[in-house]
C-alpha cells in the first residue's frame, strides 16, 4: 500500500497560527456550504493537522473559531435538531496506526473485537433521511452534528433514496451522498447548457447540488447507506436496530429498498482479525481507481452492538469506528496549455500541459482531454486553476476548472485550424477531429522522421516534399523511397531535373547509413537515437535484432522488461517494411560492432550469465574509449568540423565509449571546442580531463571513417 502523505503545515507562531485557523475557517465555512473552497482537501487536512499541532505545543493559546475537534471544522449549521448526533470519524494513515487504534479500543471494552465491518469511505456528504411508516418525510444534513439542515426538495434526485420503502416502518436511514463519475460528466454537462459554471470535483457537485433550490434543470446523486437508527416512534424496531450487528443493520436497510454499498467492487465485508482487515483495506485501496464513484478511504467498524454500545462516543467521533484514509488523489493546480496530438489514424487529440503537482506519489504534468467539444462543454481555460484526479494507473485527468478561483486573467483555448503535424484540413464533423490526410498524415510524420538528420539524413526531403511523395501515391512507407523512379519525380509539381538528381543521390546514401540509423528510422516508441545507437553495437545486425527475444533485448543498457516487451511486439508490425528496406539494398548492419555469440552456444551461455557482454561485447577492451564517458561541448574542428553532435556520439560509442551530456564526477573526458563555456569550467573544476577536437580527432582517428557516408 502506498505511504500516506499526513505531513502538517509548520505553524511558527501566534500570529501563524491565528491565520491558520482564519484560512481553514473560510475554506470549511465555503467547502460545506457550497462546495467552493480555495484548497484542495489534501491543503486543508494539512493545515488542519498543522492547527491541531500547534495547539498540542500551545494549549493556553488554542483560539474558539479553531476546526480541531469539531465535526466539519465547526464550520456548517443547521436548525433541525438530529436525534443522536451525527458525527465525523478519526483517522488513521497506516496499518501501524490501525493497529494502535484497535489495541486502545479493545483495552477500553476489555475484549477483543472479534467482527469488524470494512466498508468503503464514500466521498459525498453525510445526510440522514427519515421515514415515517414506511414514506419518506425528511432529508437533513449533518451540519453541525446536532443539527442539519432540511435539504428534502432534494431527494427526488437521489438515485437510491426511494419514496417508499418496502416495509411500513418508521426509520431513520444514514449514508452518504455523493455524485457517481457518470453523474458527475452529465451534471456539468446539464450546468455549462444553462450557462453554469461547471463543479470542481463530484463532492462539491453532491454539495452544491444538495443544496440548490430553484434550478432550471435535474442533476442526479446517489445514496448510499450506511447505518440506521429507530425514531422516537418507531416501535418494536427500536429494540431491534439496538441489537442486531451493524452488518445486519446494512442488510436489513436493503432489504427496504435502499441503496447501499452491496452491489458494489467494494461492499462491506465482515473480518475478523486486524490482518484481515488489512487486506481488505488493500483490495479496496486498489480498486479505488476503478470504481464509479470516488472514495477517500475505507471505513472501519467494530460490527457487534455491544462493542460499539461499550466503545461509545466522543463529542467530535464515534470510538468504535475509524478511517482508514487513502492518499489524496485530487490537487488543484494550472493548466498551462494544451498540445495537439495526432495519433496513427489521423486523430487530434489534446492534451494539457498541467503545472507539475505531486497527486498520490507521482508527478503529475499532463493530463487527458479528450476532444475539443469536451473541452468547451467544461469551459476550460488556460491559465485555469484545475481539479486533476490520478489513481493507480489510470492516466491523470482534469475533472473541472475552479471556476471561483479565477482571476480574470484566464484566456480561451485555442483550436488548430489546420493539422498540427502535416499542416492539412482538419474534419471536425464528429467530436473526435481528424486530419483530413487521415493515416497519411502520421505517414508524412513518419517519414519525415525516417530521413531526418539524425536517422536517414536525406538532404533534400523536407514535410513539403514528403506530403508531396504521400499524396501522389508514390510512397506508402519510406522503405519505399529507395524504390523511386526518375519519372516519377519529374512529374511533380516543383521538381526540376537537378533536385530530381539530387535527391535520388541523396537516397541512394542513404542507403549506406549505419544500422543504428536504419533502426532508429523505423521510429519503434522508446528507441531514440542514443538508445538506437546502443541496440546497433549490440546485436550488429538487423537480423539479430529482429531474432531477439524479451530476454536477449535486456541485455542491452538501458532496456527494462516493459520496454523490451514493447520492442519486441513493435518489431514483429515492422517485420514487412524491414523485409522492404533489405530489399531495397539497405544496409543492415553496424560498422565497428561485432555481434554477440549464436543463441543456445557455450558462449551465450557465459554472455547471459554476466554483465560484461553488455554494450560492446566482445571488442570492448580493445577500443579506445573502452570504459570511458564522454562529452562533447563547444564549436569541433579540423577533422571534426562537420560532425553534428549526434554524429560526434556515434563516433564515440563506435570507439568503445560512450557519450554523455553532461558532465559529473563520472566524465572521464571532455572535448572541448571553441565557445565550450560552463561545461569546460565545470571539468576544470572537477579535474576532468580535457581534450581539445584535434587531440580527440587523433585517439579515434581509425573509427572516423567508418559509418560516415561512405
Ligand atoms: N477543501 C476544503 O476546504 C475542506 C474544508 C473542510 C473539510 N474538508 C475535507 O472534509 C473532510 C473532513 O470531513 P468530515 O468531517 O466529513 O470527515 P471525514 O470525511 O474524514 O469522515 C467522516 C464522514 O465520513 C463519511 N462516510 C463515508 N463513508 C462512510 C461509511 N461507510 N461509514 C460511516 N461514515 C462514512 C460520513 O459522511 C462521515 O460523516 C476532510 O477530508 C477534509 O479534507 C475540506
Ligand atoms: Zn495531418
């Protein structure tokens, strides 16, 4: 399970501390009435816990409008009185914690708990409702915990709080309200129509919606039950509900027709020891990403009546039940701008460009749109404050802009006009945009890598040529380049017979490239240039490359499992343009690499066992740089001159080395050209070696040669 971040705002004085409690009692005073709160709740536990620890160290100072101990911060009000006091729930971060808990209340019942009831925590907002023989009468907040506030002309929305209940009986019935993620989407979708401003998060939708009166349109929430007690006229079933385990009481309140958290991934279980409970905390706590509904943590309760009857009560918490809070997997923070994507099929999908915020461990510094219908029906702006939500695996998402945290400053999103990769029409009939070009446009895109400067270096064939060769036809991947005809060329528009000339020269190199170059041409996801270059020198030809399995492609530096499972899966769909560039007479193989032993030999054997093959196998103690990292800063000369630097790291890799860019402790050599500026001044100062291009030009003088254009 993942650490619980509960660290505390530092409060270093009085005067901190007054505002402290000042900024929590708005936040709390807004997130209750409406939901629209400046602070994500992860800001407003931190600030609450920071409170609570300036108090423990400064008892005399602890000031009225303080949060700590009451139920919502002492924050909500209301005028209708509960029967018993609804109330919140302490917490606990970790199974270390959990187990404290229920060693302090074991000693304070003087038993063991032998039936514990794991529950999700809902992420909505407690209400009760009352029934009277068996018709609903009332909906009541839990405000300040002896009084609500009387939300009835909300319920005919809630999803699961029905009119009648399957018994006549007299009851009040509590849980949770909260807006499901589908509820959420159409909420918003409901409210931006009617020109309002779209919810933050599905809390503060279930919050605000509660509470609205008058709306011009129907948004949904769900109910969820999760306890129930007798009115003071409820009969027989006061005895009853007194008695029965908690487990029963969840069962006997379905069996009214209530809505409850059985059918759910996360329903209540029974457990009976603290180990169990903790699995089951886990389970949840995994699945939480993949629920329809949000949850902040799990609910643990003591089942048995007379536990919780022995356990009783604190004026803030009851001391029979506990959460067990997961981490906060909403932040709020800027949407900086968003980038426009086209995916294989032509498809341009946004995507927001998010100032990075740390969400559950990680970083956070993009997140999905989907379309840009999605993002005006949200009215997303840049420079918006945004709720991002990230759990799990799932790919962070933007719930909704804070629409009250805006400055004025924020400005609309703009749409391409044209497509953002090949520059052709856009089709915006459906939601989901779409190049004109369709699969040609990442064709163009693809090919125009293929000859690149640091891939196939066609000197000649930029995006317009490209587009050009797409859209007559003539080629339908870049393997077929090498197959381009004179005629061909001539008959297009533009093309000359010296840029024809030229160009066929300038493919025909191309075909001597290094197979580092071809490999890297094909464009397989994760395989850059360097990493390229790594999987050239060591497999040495195409054939064993393309030999390779998951295991073998792990040899090389640098590739994890994952990434080798990619690779491999990846070059399998590549298999025919690689039978179509052999074809063609294109080199397939790395000058310089010797490549490593058969499969199912002695040696292979040996190489898979240890690390030494790695790289360079075989020749690595022989070549010059064997062992040495080397970077590359300044203006190269004399038999340098030309190299790009991409060209100066084959070279070095070619001679054993290999390159870096940047230098550290670990540097073994610089080359230093002229204008080198910070990195010459950080290897003087570190005594790493320096080289200038013609000292360096000499050690590798012999691998200069080869690979180049030959
Ligand atoms: N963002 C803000 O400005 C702001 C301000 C105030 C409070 N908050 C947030 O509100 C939370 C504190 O609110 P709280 O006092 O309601 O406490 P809580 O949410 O931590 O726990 C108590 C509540 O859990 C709910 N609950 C869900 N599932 C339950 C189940 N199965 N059984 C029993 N109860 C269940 C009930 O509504 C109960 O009242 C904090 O997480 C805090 O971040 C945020
Ligand atoms: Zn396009």
């Amino acid at each position: 399970m993942v650490a619980m971040t509960n660290s505390a705002a530092v409060l270093a004085d009085t005067a901190a501390y007054a505002a402290a409690v000042e900024q929590a009692s708005v936040a709390a005073a807004a997130y209750y009435a409406t939901g629209e709160s400046a602070l994500d709740d992860d800001a407003y536990d931190r600030l609450a816990r920071g409170i609570a620890a300036y108090e423990a160290d400064h008892p005399e100072e602890v000031l009225a409008a303080s949060p700590t101990g009451k139920v919502a911060g002492g924050a909500a009000v209301g005028d209708v009185p509960h029967t018993v006091p609804m109330l919140s729930l302490d917490n606990v971060f970790s199974a270390e914690q959990f187990a404290t808990w229920t060693a302090s209340l074991e000693r304070r019942i003087g038993r063991p708990v032998t039936a514990w009831s794991v529950e999700p925590k809902l992420d909505g907002l407690a209400v009760a409702a009352r029934y009277r023989d068996g018709r609903f009468e009332r909906l009541i907040t839990r405000g300040d915990g002896t009084a609500g506030e009387d939300v009835s002309h909300a319920a005919g929305a809630v999803v699961g709080l029905p009119e009648r209940l399957a018994e006549p009986v007299t009851i009040e019935v509590r849980g949770e309200i909260l807006m499901t993620n589908d509820q959420f989407d159409q909420g918003n979708a409901i409210r931006t129509e009617h020109g309002g401003a779209p919810f933050a998060n599905p809390r503060n939708g279930a919050a605000g919606t509660l509470r609205a009166k008058d709306r011009a349109y129907r948004v949904e929430t769900t109910f969820f039950a999760y306890g129930a007690l007798p009115l003071p006229d409820s009969g027989e079933l006061v005895e009853t509900l007194a008695e029965l385990p908690h487990s029963e009481v969840l069962s006997y309140v379905a069996g009214l027709g209530v809505h409850t958290a059985a059918g759910t991934d996360v329903a209540p279980v029974l457990a009976a020891t603290v180990e169990e409970v903790q699995a089951r905390v886990d389970a949840i706590g995994s699945l939480r990403a993949t629920l329809p509904f949000g949850i902040d943590g799990i609910v643990i309760k003591a089942d048995l009546a007379a536990d919780q009857r022995e356990a009783g009560s604190g004026t803030r918490a009851p001391r029979w039940a506990i959460a067990y809070k997961l981490p906060a997997v909403e932040k709020i923070t800027r949407l900086l701008s968003v980038e426009w994507n086209v995916g294989r099929t032509g498809i341009i999908a946004p995507r927001a460009v998010l100032e990075p915020v740390v969400i559950d461990g990680s970083t956070v510094g993009y997140a999905t749109l989907h379309n840009p219908a999605d993002i005006t029906r949200r009215d997303l702006r840049l420079g918006d404050q945004v709720m991002v939500y990230k759990a799990g695996d799932i790919i962070p998402r933007i719930e909704a802009p804070v629409v009250h945290l805006r400055t004025g400053d924020e400005t609309p999103i703009d749409f391409p006009e044209s497509c953002p990769q090949c520059g052709s029409e856009i089709d915006t009939s459906e939601q989901r945009w779409r190049c004109t070009r369709g699969r040609n446009c990442r064709l163009v895109a693809s090919v125009s890598y293929a000859a690149g400067r640091d891939q196939l270096d066609i000197e000649g064939l930029g995006a317009t040529r490209v587009v050009q060769l797409v859209d007559a036809g003539l080629v339908a991947d870049f393997a077929d380049l090498f197959t381009l005809e004179r005629e061909q060329l001539l008959a297009l528009d533009r093309m000359g017979e010296t840029s024809t000339d030229n160009l066929l020269a300038a493919i025909d190199t191309a075909r001597t490239r290094p197979l580092s170059r071809v490999f890297c041409a094909l464009g397989v996801r994760g395989t850059g240039r360097s990493m390229s270059r790594r999987i050239a020198r060591y497999f040495a030809t195409m054939d064993r490359i393309v030999a390779a399995d998951v295991e073998t492609l792990q040899r090389v530096d640098g590739i994890g499992k994952e990434k080798a499972a990619a690779v491999v899966a990846e070059l399998v769909e590549l298999a025919p343009l690689i039978d179509k560039l052999v074809a063609a007479g294109v080199s397939m193989t790395e000058p310089g690499a010797t490549p490593p032993p058969e499969p199912g030999t002695e040696e292979e054997a040996a190489a898979g066992a240890g690390t030494e093959a790695v790289g360079d196998a075989g020749t690595g103690s022989t070549l010059p740089l064997a062992g040495m990292t080397v970077v590359v800063t300044g203006a190269m000369s004399g038999a340098l001159e030309k190299l790009s630097r991409n060209q100066m790291n084959e070279l070095i890799e070619r001679a054993g080395g290999k390159s870096s860019s940047s230098v550290s402790k670990r540097t073994s050599l610089l080359v230093a050209g002229d204008k080198a500026g910070s990195k010459r001044t950080k290897a003087e100062d570190l005594g790493v070696r320096i080289a200038v291009p013609e000292e360096f030009a000499e050690l590798v003088g012999a691998f200069l040669a080869v690979g180049e254009d030959a």
